[in-house]
C-alpha cells in the first residue's frame, strides 16, 4: 500500500475542505476502500493523497431514529446496528433483512450503510491488483469483461460501456422503500443516485459527502422483504438479489447484482399491481421483471435467479 495521510474530520464543513482538489478520499468503516488501496486497482494519478475520517464528525452521523415519520439513518451507521434495530425489523424489514446479508458479522460491525452505497462495483478486470487492465471505468477504451470472463456480468446491457455490476445489497432495500440520500448540499432520490462515471458509482460531485438516509413510513399494512441469491451464505457478494414493498394496491420491486446500476423492475410493479399476491401472480410479476434482459452467453443463468427471487420475495410479504 502506497503512503497517504489520514485526517480525522470534525466538522462536515472541514471535511468538504479537505476534500478541495480532488486528491483525498472520505473514509468511515473503510471495508471497500482499504481493499481496493491494498490492490492498487486504480491509476496512480487517482491513489488519494489523504483520507478524511468523517467518523469523528460532530455531531455524529452514527444514528438510527424515527422524527415525524421518518427513519433517519446517519450515514457512518454500521450495518449491524441497522439489522438489529428493532423499528427497522418490524416497520422497514427489507432494510433489516438487507443489512443482516451483507458479508460476515466482522465486516457489519465495521462497515457503514452510506459506504454500502457508495462503494465500487465488483469486476475481476476492474479489481485485478496493480491496474492491470485499463478498462472503460478508468478511462480506457475497453469493457475486458465482454469479450471475456463475464459470468457475474449484467443481464440488462451495459452503461457508459460498462457491464460490472453493482454489489450492494442495502441499495435495492432502500428502493424499494422509496428511500432518499441526504448529502452535505442536496437530497437526492435513491434511484437517482445511482451512476456510472470514472470511476464512481454515484452522483456524488467533488466535496460532496452523504450525511443521512431517509425513507419514510411504509402505507398503512405495507409488507416489505429482501432476498439474496448468493454461492455461499456468508461473505459473498450477490449472484442476484431482490427487495419488495407491498402495499395499498402497488408494489415497489428492486434487484440488484444484475446491471451496472440497481435496477427497477418496473414491469414487475406493473403486472402486480392492484393483484392480491399469490402464486401465479407472483410468477407473472416475476415473469415481466426480466422481460428487457438482454444476458450474455455466460450469464442467462441469472435471468431465472432473478425471476425467482422477484416471484419468491413478493410470496413472503403474503
């Protein structure tokens, strides 16, 4: 790992100044960004000179609270406080589900719901160690993974010329709960968030820092759930993964590890809507989800995980 400073931020307003020039980095629980510093993955032009700590900001952004029906969720919250929280569980369960899926206990202790959201795709190409492949996502001219190993790849065509997808599981959560990203200067729909720049994930402009998650109370008798397709139980990033919201006659459906962005299935939410939920119109909405899926040769398999899990996670709200 190359040398770079570490500051500890205690204003938000001193860590935007840090962040001035392009050559500093934001760090909380830092389970995405060490890994990929410890690889080299990026041009050195673009290795961070310092990293700004925004854990010890105060106020904290370490919170999980319900004001006029609203969660508000502060951005450096860890994962596991976010799973075991009991008014998520009971009226934001998607959200729980998704936070408890995330990696191995270790990793949610440490890791923050808005690094969740803002950390870089998951590509063997793009992370292999020491920049060994210029690819599109560094400013190259070349997606390596369509011509090569893409068996994890996007089944909805590509962004920007990218087909790496997006790994995280709180995303598709807090879509389907119509959640919104607060930063330090705007506030942001949760699907809008979401992009496919050089290298980032998000919107998020220079200086720029998420301060807060905030989704508001479901419909009155709204059921929510997440589902996660994955090789292993533990540890592993998403083969496919899948969060609804079902209520007062419509549903919000989302997946996720199957495009470079999260994605809305919004034929899903059409074929459902105003059905009650059971089996052969669970199969229908899972049926429509996939509808615009355009796999790869290596990838076809993952258009039957993701109908599935669209039919499976709309049955487990019943």
């Amino acid at each position: 790992m190359k040398a770079f400073n570490h500051e500890n931020a205690k204003t938000l307003a001193e860590a935007k100044t840090a962040l001035a020039g392009g050559k500093a980095e934001i760090i909380a629980g830092g389970t995405d960004l060490i890994g990929r510093l410890k690889d080299n993955i990026l041009p050195d032009k673009m290795y961070p000179a310092s990293l700004i700590n925004i854990k010890t900001i105060a106020p904290t952004l370490d919170y999980v609270r319900e004001e006029a029906g609203v969660l508000k969720i502060g951005a450096t919250t860890r994962l596991a406080d976010i799973a075991s929280n009991q008014a998520v569980n009971q009226k934001y369960t998607a959200l729980a589900q998704a936070a408890l899926r995330v990696a191995t206990p270790h990793v949610r202790d440490m890791g923050t719901i808005g690094g969740n959201l803002a950390q870089l795709h998951r590509c063997w190409y793009f992370r292999k160690p020491e920049n060994r492949f210029q690819c599109v996502r560094k400013g190259g001219t070349t997606c390596f993974a369509m011509t090569g190993d893409n068996r994890y790849h996007s089944i909805f065509g590509n962004v920007n010329k990218c087909i790496a997808v997006h790994p995280s599981d709180v995303a598709p959560a807090l879509i389907a709960l119509n959640a919104t990203v607060v930063t330090n200067v705007r506030k942001i729909p949760i699907e809008n968030f979401f992009d496919v720049k050089f290298p980032s994930n998000t919107v998020l402009n220079p200086g720029e820092i998420i301060t807060e998650i905030q989704v508001p109370a479901p419909p009155a008798g709204a059921k929510s759930a997440f589902l996660k397709f994955a090789i292993r139980k533990s540890i592993d990033f998403p083969i496919v993964n899948c969060a609804v919201m079902v209520g007062g006659g419509a549903a919000r459906i989302a997946l996720n590890a199957v495009a470079p962005k999260p994605y809305r299935a919004t034929r899903a939410e059409a074929a459902i809507a105003g059905k009650p939920i059971n089996e052969a119109n669970a199969e229908a909405a899972g049926a429509a989800a996939v509808e615009d899926a355009k796999p790869l040769t290596a990838t076809k398999y993952k258009v039957q995980i993701a109908r599935t899990l669209v039919k499976r996670a709309l049955l487990t709200t019943v």
